[in-house]
C-alpha cells in the first residue's frame, strides 16, 4: 500500500473534472464577452444619434427652421420649379453640420448628373462627395455598416439613420387609415419632416421632447442596387430613403415597402436572416403596391434609439404601446399620451 | 450514481427550454389563400390588431402561409402579383419591371377581411373572388 504516498499525477477523472468547470466558465464567460461588445456598440449608436441631432439643430439656429425632408423633381419654392438636384434631402443639407464641409462644397459645386431635359439627379451624379462615408452615420451593431446603395446604384454611401416622418393611424374610432397618412412620399405624413417641410420647433405643438426626430434602420444586402431602403440619401429619398416611419413598431414583420428591395427574388420581396422578425421588405414598384415606407430597425437586442426632438436620446422598446409609438411620430396631433 | 445523472441531465434540458421559450405572447396562424379558386402563388399576408392596427405580416407560398399573430380582432391584408411586361421609368437612366396586383383592393387597401385570432393557434384560410 505504498501506492498512495508516491502518487504523483492526475487520475483521469480528475482532469475530466477540471476541464469541464473550465468549459462551463468559458461557457458564462463568452455570451457576457458578446453582451458588453453589444451594449458597447448600442451606446457608439445613441452617441451618433445625439450628434445627428445636433447637426439638426445647428441648421434649425442657422435657418430658423429644420432642414427638408426632401423634393423630387417639380418641386417649386416661390413659384420657381427646382431644375438643379432633384431629390435632395436633409442628409446633403445637413453635410455642413455633420463635419463634412469639404463634401458639401464638392456636392454643391457638381455639375454631374444632368439630363438632356435640363433636370439634374442626385442619383446620377458622380463626383467625391456621393461616396463620401459620414462617420457619425453608421450604426456599429450593424455589421452591413458603412453601407452602399438603395439609390439604384452599388457605391454611393447608404447611413444607418433616418428621420422621422410621422405615421398615425386612428383618424376617427379607430377606422383603418389612407394611404397618404401611411405614405412617406406624401405630402405630409405629419411628423417633422416631409417633401419640402420647412418645420420649426415651434411648429411642433406636441412639444419636442415627446417628438421623435430620428432613428436607426437596418442595411440590407450591402453594395447591391434597390431603391429607397432606409438611408439611402443619394437619391432614394422619393422612394422612402429618407425617413422612417412610426405606422408600425420598431422591428415589426410587417413589410417595408419602398420602390425595389435590395437583393430581392423574382417574388419582389427578401427577408435578412438574422435580423429581429427578419427585417422584412417589398418592392412596392414590382409589385405594384402603393405607398412607401421603412420602419425603424436595428440589431440591438430589444428595440432601437431613437433621438426626440429635443435631442435627447431614447431606447425605444420593441414592445412599447403601439398608439404612443404613432403619436410620438407625430408633431401636433394633439393626442396626450402617458409613457413617452 | 447514474441514476442521479439521468435525472440531472433531464433537469438541466428542461430548464434550458422553459429559460428559451419566454418572451412573445404570439398566436401562430397557419391557413390556405386561394383567389378565385386557385393557390396564390406568391403573395403576402397581413393581421392588423387592434384598433391602432399592429401589423403583422408573412408570405404566401404556393396557396400556404404561417404568421406569428398577436391575438385580438384584425384586419386582413392580402396582396399578390404577377410580371405585367410594362417598365417603369421614375427614375432616369432606369427602367423597372411593373407587377400587376390581382388582388382586388377589398382584399388589401381597403379591406373588408375581419377575423378573430386567439391564443395558440389558428386555423384561417381565405377564398377570395373577383
């Protein structure tokens, strides 16, 4: 019996023993390593929503008023019909206060872009600025981020943020609503921005802290074409590019629908596995359906920032009450609602 | 002594599935849409609940769909279309195929289709006439 006074090694259950308390802490470890990247990108992603927001605000001090939500082609100001960059939305505008200056001047200075008509699109022009990648515009969380396309095109820079356009529902005991209320290309969804809105903070008679102003969106198949996912800015804003809204909550499965999806089969329509509810779209001109939107998305476990019009940021839950989600799209809708 | 590990493993499977299958007090919906007696063969559907109309959505694939509800009173969103051969050109310098919906509007924009969903799942399946 001298066995047990030489004994030197491990007996095998031993090891078994140590390595599987090690693979049950590495187990823990990791999904906790996961959540702090996470939390880590979600808190970069309100950071840049508070600067989007300051961008706006800068522009609302030097104009007195908010920047466009957009105009297409026909759009007059004083009578006067727009011939030069149809489809300019609050993204260009707001180059200036985003720190893009040099982008701006080079945009404003292009004289790519035009038809034999006399009329010149964004989405044809070719110079630097269009490829332009904005830093503040990018969601980390979103692994597609800096994106390209949803103007027709694969290479001009796709951002990760909209502004809200508004989106309420109930216009009389809870009857369904008309397509120009749902409809982001309409003349005036009621929230703060629209086609050619010129809207002031004083404006926003539901007051800007229970107003949203912008939001985060999904980037689908990056670098291929489609018209007017969210954040498509160089010339996908006619199409639903330049806002979201809040007709339905924030990860819904209800379909986007803008002009064509990215990546969409002869069906029209896609999905992205992985993304909350699949972060469904369709192709309102293949299909021939009316109206366009994008709904706020993201990649965050359970909701998506969003910036009021105030500037302060939000987390806005996925399961918050669908009626304060739409009154909070809107700027004067005059409807009180608690939770916000 | 392996008694005891049998019955630890099966302790330790079911509190991973009861800890997984939180969250999401949604009904499934399953059903057949057929227009004019044929399967849509590609389409979508849509449950707006509730007054506010939360929306809802799946595809339909071959005359078939299953969708994720929220029970309570919705409305019914059907589209579906096919290939027209006519070409849009909004956008210059592009012209984009045009579909053709063949689903009547009281089917979708305007939509007479009410339905009732309750927890757990549903059977519903749609016959729709010009």
């Amino acid at each position: 019996m001298f066995r047990s006074t030489s004994r030197r090694g491990f007996t095998l259950i031993e090891l078994l023993v140590v390595i599987a308390i090690i693979a049950i802490l590495i187990g823990l470890l990791l999904p906790a390593v996961q959540k702090v990247r996470e939390a880590a990108a979600r808190a970069k992603c309100s950071n840049n929503l508070k600067q989007l927001a300051l961008a706006l605000h800068n522009y609302h001090d030097a104009y007195q008023k908010l920047p466009l939500g957009f105009r297409d082609a026909g759009d007059k100001e004083n009578n006067v019909a727009f011939v030069d960059r149809h489809r300019e939305n609050w993204f260009q505008v707001c180059l200036p206060y985003m720190e893009q200056g040099a982008a701006y001047n080079l945009y404003m200075a292009d004289t790519t872009g035009r038809n034999a008509d006399g009329n010149q699109y964004i989405h044809q022009m070719t110079g630097a600025e269009v490829t332009t990648i904005v830093p503040i515009m990018n969601c980390p969380s979103d692994g597609q981020a800096p994106g390209k396309g949803a103007n027709g095109g694969t290479t001009s820079f796709q951002g990760s943020y909209a502004v809200c356009a508004g989106g309420v529902s109930w216009t009389s005991n809870g009857t369904t609503t008309t397509a120009g209320q749902l409809d982001t290309a309409s003349t005036d969804p009621g929230g703060m921005f629209y086609r050619m809105s010129k809207v002031r903070i004083t404006d926003v008679q539901d007051g800007s802290s229970n107003t949203l102003m912008a939001s985060e969106g999904i980037i689908r198949k990056n670098g291929s074409g489609g018209w007017g996912e969210l954040g498509g800015f160089w010339g996908g804003a006619p199409h639903g590019a330049y806002a979201f809204s809040t007709f339905q909550l924030p990860n819904t499965s209800t379909w986007d629908r803008v002009y064509t999806c990215k990546g969409a089969d002869s069906t029209g329509r896609t999905t992205v596995p992985g993304a909350p509810n699949g972060a469904p779209c369709e192709s309102g001109s293949t299909l021939n359906l009316p109206g366009r939107w994008n709904f706020a998305r993201s990649y965050h476990t359970g909701g998506v920032n969003s910036v009021m019009g105030d500037g302060s940021v939000r987390f806005i839950q996925n399961s918050m009450d669908l009626r304060t989600y739409q009154a909070m799209g809107t700027r004067s809708d005059g409807i009180v609602t608690s939770n916000q | 002594m392996r008694v005891f590990c049998v019955r630890a493993a099966w302790v330790l499977v079911a509190a991973a599935t009861v800890g997984c299958s939180g969250g999401g007090n949604t009904a499934t919906v399953t059903g057949k849409v057929t227009f004019e007696g044929e399967p849509v063969k590609d389409g979508s559907i849509t449950f707006k609940v509730g007054p506010a109309g939360k929306g809802f959505s799946a595809t339909i694939k071959d005359g078939s769909y299953t969708a994720q509800v929220e029970p309570g009173d919705a409305v019914v969103e059907i589209t579906a279309s096919r290939p027209s051969g006519k070409f849009d050109t909004s956008n210059p310098g592009e012209k984009t195929p045009i579909g053709e919906m063949y689903i009547p509007k009281k089917y979708n924009t305007s939509s007479t289709l009410k339905e009732t969903i309750k927890p757990g799942s549903n059977e519903k399946s749609f016959d729709l006439k010009k």
